[in-house]
C-alpha cells in the first residue's frame, strides 16, 4: 500500500481529485445546474466541502499509525490547504452572492449573528497555518513551535461543526450535523486517548 | 414593412393569432402521443390535471411581477412532512394520497360538518391570483394560485361568537410522509390565524396552481396562501379547520419560541435573529451575481392588510 501511495502519480491524482466538487460547482454556476437557488447551493456546497477537508485532513494521522500507511502523511500539507481553499471559497460566495460585497454590511452581519461569527474565526483561524505551511516556515518557527501552532486545527474543526451545528439549529435538523460531529469527535477523541496511553506509559517507566 | 419579409409575426387581425390555450393544448396532444408512444416512462409522471379559475377581483390579487417558473414552483419547496431538503418534496410526495380526502370544520362554529376534498373544491368558483411568496429563509417566488378566498368557507359554517382565531391542522401520516418519522418538529403541523386575518379577502384557500390542480409537493389537495406573512404560515394539506377562543400555538412557534412568531409578516425591519429579512433573493430571476432585491412591508401587500395591525407593536409580535 505504502508503495502505491508513493507512486509519482499518486499526489497529483489527489490533487486533482480534491479540486473535481470545485470544478464540478463552477460549471454549474456558468451552466446554471444548480438548481432553483445556485447562491444558496454554491454558498452551502463550499460550507459542505470545508468541513469534509477538515475531517480528512484530520484522519491523516490516526489512519497512518493504524494502518501503517505512513506515505499518507505526503498529502496533509495538500489536504489541509484544501479546507482553507474551500474555506475561502466558502467566505467568498457568502460575501458576494448573500451580501453584494457590501463591506459594512459583511462586518454587521458577522457582528450580530453568532453563527457567522464562530465562521469567521474559524476562517481566520485557519488563515496562518496555511500561512506557515512551506517548509521555509517549518524551518524558520522551529518544528516544535510549527506543530504548537498548527494543533490550532481542532479548534478550527470544532468551531466549523458548531457554525454548521447552529446554521441548522433554527430547523432543529441534526441529522447531518451529528455525522460530522462524530467523526470530528472520534478523531480528536483518538489523539487525546493516545496522549492518555503514552503519558501513563512514560509514567510507568519512570 | 415594406422591405422585411413577414416571418409570421405580423398579422392583419388580432383574430388570426393563434391563442395561447389552443397552441398549448397542440404541444400538450403532440407531447403526450410522443410520451404514450416511446417512453411509457414519461407518461407514468404525476397526471397534470386542469383547474381553471376566473381573473380574481380581490383587491392586490395581481401583482404584476412575472411568475416565477414552473419547475421551480414545484421542485424548491419546504415541506418537512416529505424531508427538510428543499428538493425532497418534489421526489418523495409521490406517496400522498389525495383521494379520499376531507377537511372536519370543528370548534366555535354553528355548523360543525366534514367536508370530503369534492364538496369543498365546489364550495365557491374558483378563482385565479397571482401572489408574491416570501419564505422566511429569504428567498421568494411570483405564483398563480387557484382558489377561493376562505372566508367563503368560514361564512358558510357560521362561526359563534367565541371564536376569535382559527386553527388549521395538517396530515401528518407515517406511511404517506416519510419526513414525519424525523422529529425535526412536534407532528402534525398546526399553524394558526386570527379571525379577521382568516376572514381577509386575500387570505386563499388554495387548490391549483398554473391552472392545474396542486402537485402533491405544493401542499395538494388543500392549503392556505397568505401572501403578506412568511411562506410557513401557508399551511399545506389540511385536514381540520378548528376555530377556538384562545390564541393557538403553531408548529413553528412551539419548535422556536424566540425565531418564530404568531404573526410571522413578512417585515424587512425585524430581522431573524440568525439572519437579515432587508432583502430577498427572487428564485429563477435574479442572476447569480446580482445584489438582492428589497424585501416590501407585508411583502407589498401593506394597503390591503396594515390596517389589520394597526396599532401593533410589529417587533414585539413578530
């Protein structure tokens, strides 16, 4: 598995993979494919993408140190620009299509309306990791003070489930809120359980 | 004219134009030979069956705004009781039986009866209206119902005294409605109106739409169609007409105290408290990138409805 995840043509193929769902909503935003409301849908699938790129970029470790496949962790740096770009796409349709560009508009509405508002962060959040995701930068922070620093990824993941946990609060529908609120759970859920391990392993060591 | 070549778009008389009706009913013959010949599948769709109404004389029955698509009346929708996606009317409501149907006219009435769907679509001439729709989410259409207005029913089973507001009741039935098996909201959904919202003019009781009978995912075979207040309190598929002394409580308000209220009017100045009601986007319309229209006061129907709330403080019964 490792070998065939380390074939010259294994990255592109996911980099091009991961671009198909913003292909496919930009061809349909020209075409007008999609649907009765294409902003609603453009502005909710981008929403939708962003938190799917935060649950697989998330489960890039755990799944490398279940399974061994440790070529995986090529692709986070790729996968987790994927969330920030779907992120960004996310944030823009909403200021475009809901809000006309409107700057004084976009800053009241994000003021007022909680829901935005935790977006937002998590948007800004997400902002300087990707800022620091080159290697230059690895360098330059240190690897200790880079990976501090990126483990603000939960927080994102966390405010995204709860922007999308209350987006659909006022419907009561839960139903696709709770998937992502599993998985996310179960992925942070593992990473605090082998802290737990390691540390009362260390503790019995010593 | 004297040098451009008539491509069929002059004529002498008004007469000679083929009227719309008659060309439609061609494409409809050639459509449905075409369909019952080579694709027995197509011809298994929905039946499209016609209900024609007279022009309504009701005052702002008519709002001069171009309707909004067929395709997009009958295939965006909320209707919870078939899924909360606004596609999952259209593709599940198949299942709903229209037939038999009756609605029960119960509570402070001299005149408690149950009506079956065929007394009531005979009750009054049907007439059509061309309202503006504006969903509580922010979005609006431009659509011809058929109908009646329902005081033409409340006049009919002589309410008494008591009854100062109206409580409309909707099928909420497992085995026809797969939303209902969701607790997205308390089943069935209930909505209500005050007596003299219920006995305006403009408050429809609606059986068609585009001259056809209702599509089962539109609300069929019987709903409400309140032009001035937020789609929801359009109640869809009702089964009782209950009218009561105190001030019902509706699905919406029970689900949401704080989002929704009795009232819902449409009112630009009072947000939700998750999102704006300034402006709305006009399904099918408005292009992609173009900036949203205002939201009107009453959703323009102000002169024949603002004297209903005259007085009322509209934040506080929102």
């Amino acid at each position: 598995m490792n070998k065939l995840l380390l074939h010259p043509a294994a990255k592109p193929l996911v980099f091009v993979l991961c671009l198909l769902p913003f292909a496919a909503l930009a061809y349909g935003a020209f075409a007008n494919t999609l649907g009765a409301n294409p902003a609603e849908t453009l502005i909710r699938s981008t929403g939708d993408w962003t938190l799917r790129f935060l649950c697989i970029v998330l489960a890039v470790t755990p799944l490398r140190q279940i399974t061994g496949w440790h070529a995986l962790a090529r692709w986070r740096r790729m996968l987790g620009l994927y969330a920030f770009f779907y992120g960004c796409w996310h944030f823009l349709a909403f200021a475009w299509l809901d809000m006309g560009f409107d700057v004084a508009a976009i800053v009241k509405d994000i003021a007022k309306r909680p829901f935005i508002l935790v977006g937002t962060a998590a948007l800004l959040l997400m902002a300087p990791l990707a800022a620091t995701s080159f290697n230059r930068a690895i360098r330059a922070l240190g690897a200790a003070r880079w990976q501090a620093l990126h483990r603000a990824v939960y927080a994102v993941a966390l405010l995204g489930v709860l922007h999308f946990f209350w987006m659909r609060s006022g419907k009561n529908d839960f139903g696709e809120v709770g998937v992502y609120a599993v998985i996310v759970a179960a992925l942070l859920g593992w990473r605090a359980w082998k802290r737990q391990r390691s540390r009362a392993l260390a503790a019995t060591r010593t | 004219m004297l040098f451009l070549k008539d491509r069929g778009f002059t004529h002498p008389l008004a007469s000679e134009i083929t009227p719309r009706g008659v060309y439609q009913q061609r494409r409809a013959l050639l459509l449905g030979s075409l369909a019952t010949m080579a694709l027995p599948t197509l011809a298994q769709k929905p039946k499209r069956t016609p209900l024609p109404g007279v022009k309504s004389t009701v005052a702002g029955a008519f709002v001069m705004d171009k309707p909004t698509a067929y395709a997009d009346v009958t295939g965006y929708n909320n209707f919870y009781e078939f899924g909360t996606g606004k596609n999952d009317p259209a593709a599940q409501a198949d299942t709903l039986k229209t037939r038999p149907w009756t609605v029960a006219i119960e509570g402070e009435v001299k005149k408690p009866q149950t009506l079956d769907i065929d007394s009531l679509l005979k009750l009054a001439p049907m007439e059509e209206r061309i309202y503006r729709l504006r969903c509580v989410e922010g979005w609006s259409m431009v659509i011809p119902w058929v109908g009646f207005s329902l005081a033409e029913l409340i006049k009919r089973v002589e309410p008494t005294g008591n009854a100062k507001f109206v409580q409309f009741t909707t099928l909420a039935d497992k085995a026809q409605m797969p939303g209902v098996r969701s607790s997205v909201l308390d089943w069935p959904y209930t909505e209500g109106l005050r007596m003299d919202e219920a006995m305006h003019p403009l408050t429809l009781l609606a059986f068609g739409l585009y001259g056809e009978v209702l599509p089962n995912q539109n609300g069929a075979p019987v709903r409400l169609v309140l032009p001035w207040k937020y789609g929801f309190k359009s109640a869809k598929s009702i089964v009782k007409i209950r009218f009561v002394e105190k001030q019902p409580r509706s699905s919406w308000e029970i689900a949401n105290p704080s989002e929704y209220g009795f009232y819902s009017n449409v009112n630009p100045t009072v947000d939700h408290p998750r999102w704006s009601q300034a402006t709305e986007r006009r399904i099918g319309e408005d292009g992609l990138f173009a900036k949203k229209r205002p939201t009107l006061m009453f959703n323009g129907y102000e002169p024949q409805v603002g004297q209903l709330y005259a007085g009322m403080d509209l934040r506080k019964f929102y």
